[in-house]
C-alpha cells in the first residue's frame, strides 16, 4: 500500500514539471505529443492545495490584466495625443480602452483554446468520458451536467492513474476549463460591450445635432439644393454614420447573443456537450469573431467621433470661404447697381432732354403747318378774288366797247376799269408775296418736321434703355436680397459649426448646452413660451375676478400677502387713473404677475384658474397650449 502511494506521488510530481498547459514534447517515437500540467487530487488536503494555487493564478492573472490594462491606457493616450494635441473625448477614451481590453480578452482566449495547437479528438475524449471516467465515478452522463460540475467532480473523485495521464482525459479538461473561460469572457465581453453602446457610445459619441438651436428662417428646399451652402454637410453625415454605426452595432450584438445562445444550449449535459465538440466550437469561433468585430466597429466610431471636431472645422473653412465669395459678389452686385443706377440718371436726363425738345420742335411743326394752311388757303382766297376782278373788268371792257358805239367820245366809266385794274395788281402782288411766304414755311416745315421725329426716336430709344436698366437695377436688388440672405445664413451654419465644436471638445461645454436643452425642454412641457398668448386669451374671460386670480398665482421667489395685497391697491390706482376697463386691468395683472415670477407657465396659469371656477378656460388653454405638469 506504501508503495502504491510512493508510485502515485512519483506519477503527480512528473505532471507537475511540465512548463504549461498546452507544451508540446516528442513521444519515444518522435511524434509530437500533449503534456498536460494537470494536478489530480485524489487524498486528503489536496483541494486546499489546488485552491491555493487557483487563487495564487488568479491573482497573477489579475495583475497581468492591470499591467496589460496600463499598458494599454498609455497606448490609448498616447494615440490620442498623436491624433492632435487636443485631448480625448472622455466618452471616447471609455470606447476605445472597452474594445482594446475586449479585443485582447478574445484573442488571448482565441489563441489559447481556438488555435492551431488547441485541436481535440472529440470523439476519444467522448469515449474516453463516457467509458472509463463515469463509470470509475459510478456516475451515468446525465448526472454530469456541465463543465462546472466535471471540474468539481475532478477535484472530488478518485480517477484511475492510467486515465488520468491519458491525453483524452487531459483533453476533457483542457475542453471543461476551455468553456468555463468562454462563458466568463463571453458574459463580460457583453455586458462591457452594451454598456460602452448604451452609456457611451449611442448617447454621447454623436454629432449633436438636437442641441443646435433651431433657425428661425429655414432655407427652402430650392435653395438648399440649388446653393448647397444650407446645410451642414459634416453634421449630417455624421449623424447618418452614426444612426447607422448604431443599427450595425446592435445587430452584431444581436448576432453575437443568438449565437451565445445557441452555444449555451449545447452545455448540458457534458457528455453531449463533449461528443458535439465541433459544433460548439464552431459556436465559439463564431462569437468570438463577433466580439471582435463589435469591437472594430467601436474603435471605428470612436475615431470617427474623435475626427469629426476637424471636419467640423473643414467645413466651417469652406462656409467661411464661400462666404467671402458671396460678400465680393455682394460688394461687385452693389458696384453693378450703382453704376446701372447712375447711367440709368443719365439716361433719364436725355429722355427729358430729348422730351422737352421733341415738344418743342413738335410745336413748331404743328405752328408752321397752321400757318402753311392759312397761307394756302389766303392764296386761294387771292386767286378767287383775283379771278372775280378779272371777269368783272372783262365784263366792264365789254360793256364799254359796246358803249362806245353808241356813245360820244367821252368814256365816263374808264375811272372804274382802272381801279378794277389797279385792285388786280394789288391783289397779285399780295398773291405773289402769299405764295413766297409759303414756300419760305414749306422749307421751315420739313426741317422742324425731321428733328421733332429724330428727337422723337431718341427719347423712345432712350425710354427703352432706361426699361431695361429698370430692369438689371430689379434683377441685381433681388440679387442683392439674396445673397444677403445667403451670408445671414451662411452666418448661422457657421456659429452652429462653431457651436458643435464647442460642445465636442469642451465637457463644461458639453454639460452647459445639456441643461440648457433640458431646461428648453422642461419650458416647453410647461408652455412658458406661449405664456403671453395665454394671458391675453384669458385677460378678457377672467374680467372682474383678477384680483381673486391674483391671489391664486404662485410666485418664485414666493410673494407675501401683503406684497400681493399692495400690488392689487397699485393696479386699482393705475386703473382708474387711465379709465382701463376690466380686461385691461386684467391683462395688466398677469403681465405683473409674469414680471415677479421668473418661471411662470401655463401650467401655472391653467390650476390658478381651476383655483377660481374657470376650469373650462383652463381646459381650453392646456389645450391650445400643449401645456401639462413637469415630471418630478
């Protein structure tokens, strides 16, 4: 019995001088075989001793994974400072040192037990399991359930030497160890990984667009994509990457779960778990390779946070430049005005030159041509008169030479034929100085004619060039008007780039704008905003009672009776002063009241009114309002 004892100490003193777990060494025949460092315990007091040594690995594991931890933390900074010497993003640190550590964690794990060296004949260690090691146990498979329940069985059970030093047995094991460390990485490596998405990664590693205020001009869409200078290129992109980065993220975590969960079923009991080798192997393999990618895509977004500050910048450089370009065309579109403007003075000034003369030499015209009318129509008053004298003196000669027959030698009526004669000398020279007058007006006309038409045709020629001069000066206004507009807006995008910037690089920053939206928020869930609308929709419907309503507004900070009391007396006072009737006054008190209370909302105005018989109107004013109590 001693000797069986001395041979039994002899055969565990052999296992324990192996290097490590997984060290190869050649066999008597040259091929290489599995050395186990396994210790067995089968006598008394040898699970204190595997409990110490348990505890004693752990610790050296555990100061291997700070040291490594460490290491990996000045790796991390020192990247960070290489990337600028901006510092990290705290949120982004958190990121990068969960997927550096979770990385390491797996690929340790991939190549201790997932590698080449790691390979087991599952099938002899099921046989091996099945036919020899339950059975020394007097145990069925069944009773076997896990891992965790075969390792405790090793350290309780007394197995046969000639298993023991078996390379199946070692395999059975290294497999049970193998899935322990599987299921202790695996569940870390889930819950750091989730937590880094939920708490740092999907809340905070974000472009920040729902801290922007909101514009009060938006662009229309014609502008926007017409311009391009709207929109801020970097920020959307970002949180399209981001939305996206976070959908891939969750579903290879998703992918990673099912997996795990699949794995999970294939544990119980151990012999099943043994002959299926391949299967959960290749389960294993497949959440590793998930953790790994979870963790690229991590390190991916933490860069791209990390760089989105710059192009933030690059942008706000090309708004900047655009901007410049805008405010020349600006400038140069003022120029083109004021020149326009100027030659368009020109241009009416020799309208009305060119008017003013058209008028005049329009007038000469229309003079002569009155005067060539009557000048021609005295000559044919001459000629007809001129013709009647004639007749009458051939009239008067005939008569007189019929006379003279008759007659004594003496002719009384040649006294008349003379003056007929002289009368028809007067009336042709008359005549003959009418139709020289009429052609001296005949040359006056044609000339006065061709430069009231010349004048005419500058003036419309030089109305048409002022149209269309009217017309630039339009077009460049509008111009004007809008690149006004473009550089306001360009303006804007620049202090809200400027603004993203300062709230990624800067957590005091960060924290500021973060209350400042929850306090937006908390007054919009208040409806202080529409507080004024509010009072004068309920001025008029609350009437005689505001004294009553007064009383029932609360106050912050906290307003005394007798304060309240004195501004009541000094409303009354104001109010008969300026004849102010009972709206009015009304009105005039909730203004008061808005004054001396620096979170007022409509919420408070709606339960004053409740306070006073009005819960109608406070119905109607939530309603109109949105406005409903702060959660607490």
């Amino acid at each position: 019995m001693k000797k069986e004892k001395d041979r039994r100490s002899q055969s565990r003193d052999k296992s324990e001088d192996g290097d490590g777990d997984n060290s190869n060494i050649n066999s008597p025949d040259g091929s290489p075989t599995r050395h186990h460092n396994h210790r067995h315990h089968n006598q008394r007091g040898s699970d204190n001793d595997v409990n110490r040594n348990q505890r004693q690995s752990r610790s050296r594991q555990a100061a291997a994974d700070q040291r490594r931890t460490q290491s990996e933390r000045r790796a991390t900074s020192r990247q960070g400072h290489g990337l600028g010497s901006r510092p990290l993003n705290p949120h982004v640190r958190a990121v990068r040192e969960t997927a550096i550590l979770m990385r390491k964690q797996v690929k340790v794990f991939k190549r201790e037990y997932l590698g080449p060296g790691s390979r087991f004949d599952f099938p002899a260690c099921s046989k091996c399991l099945e036919e020899e090691v339950l059975p020394g146990w007097g145990l069925s498979s069944d009773e076997v359930k896990d891992h965790e329940k075969f390792l405790k069985l090793t350290l309780r059970r007394e197995t046969d030497e000639n298993v023991i030093i078996s390379d199946q047995y070692m395999d059975l094991l290294s497999i049970a160890k193998r899935a322990r460390d599987f299921e202790t990485v695996m569940s870390g490596c889930r819950r750091q990984l989730q937590d880094s998405l939920d708490n740092h990664a999907a809340p905070h590693l974000v472009s920040l667009k729902h801290m922007l205020p909101s514009s009060p001009n938006s662009p229309s869409s014609h502008d926007s994509s017409e311009n391009g200078d709207n929109v801020l290129h970097s920020v959307e992109e970002y949180d399209t990457a981001t939305a996206q980065q976070a959908q891939a993220v969750e579903q290879k975590l998703a992918d990673l779960g099912n997996a795990y969960t699949s794995y999970k079923d294939t544990v119980r009991p151990f012999a099943e778990y043994v002959r299926n080798g391949e299967t959960h192997s290749s389960l294993m393999g497949q959440c590793c390779t998930s953790v790994l990618e979870v963790c690229k895509m991590l390190e991916a977004w933490a860069q791209g946070d990390h760089g989105y500050p710059e192009s933030l910048v690059r942008e706000l450089e090309e708004k900047k430049r655009l901007r410049d370009g805008l405010q020349h065309s600006l400038r140069q579109a003022k120029l083109d005005k004021a020149e326009k403007t100027e030659h368009n003075g020109k241009l009416l000034r020799r309208e009305a030159k060119a008017a003013r003369l058209y008028t005049q030499y329009r007038t000469i015209r229309e003079r002569l041509k009155d005067r060539l009318a009557e000048l021609r129509e005295k000559d044919i008053m001459l000629s007809d008169r001129i013709h009647d004298r004639r007749e009458r003196l051939q009239q008067s000669l005939k008569e007189g030479r019929e006379e003279d027959a008759e007659a004594s030698p003496r002719r009384p009526h040649a006294t008349g034929d003379d003056k007929l004669e002289a009368n028809i000398e007067s009336l042709e020279r008359e005549r003959r100085l009418t139709r020289k007058h009429i052609e001296r007006v005949e040359g006056e006309v044609k000339p006065a004619n061709d430069r009231a038409y010349e004048n005419k045709i500058e003036m419309v020629t030089l109305r048409h060039q002022r149209e269309e001069m009217d017309k630039d000066c339009r077009r460049l206004d509008a111009e004007i008007v809008s690149l006004r507009g473009r550089i306001a807006r360009l303006d804007e995008l620049c202090e809200k780039l400027v603004l993203v910037r300062e709230l990624k690089i800067s957590p005091e920053a960060y924290r500021k704008g973060l209350r400042a939206l929850r306090r937006q928020k908390a007054s919009k869930a208040d409806g202080s905003q529409y507080l004024r609308e509010a009072c004068q929709q309920a001025a008029p419907a609350v009437g005689k009672k505001w004294r009553q309503l007064y009383f029932y507004l609360p106050f912050d900070p906290p307003r005394g009776v007798d304060k309240r009391q004195r501004d009541v007396i000094l409303i009354d006072t104001i109010a008969s002063r300026n004849d102010l009737t009972d709206d009015q006054v009304a009105r005039k008190s909730l203004e008061k009241w808005q004054t001396f209370h620096r979170r007022a909302g409509v919420y408070d105005l709606s339960q004053a009114l409740r306070a006073i018989r009005k819960a109608s109107l406070a119905k109607q004013i939530e309603k109109t309002f949105r406005a409903h109590a702060l959660d607490t």
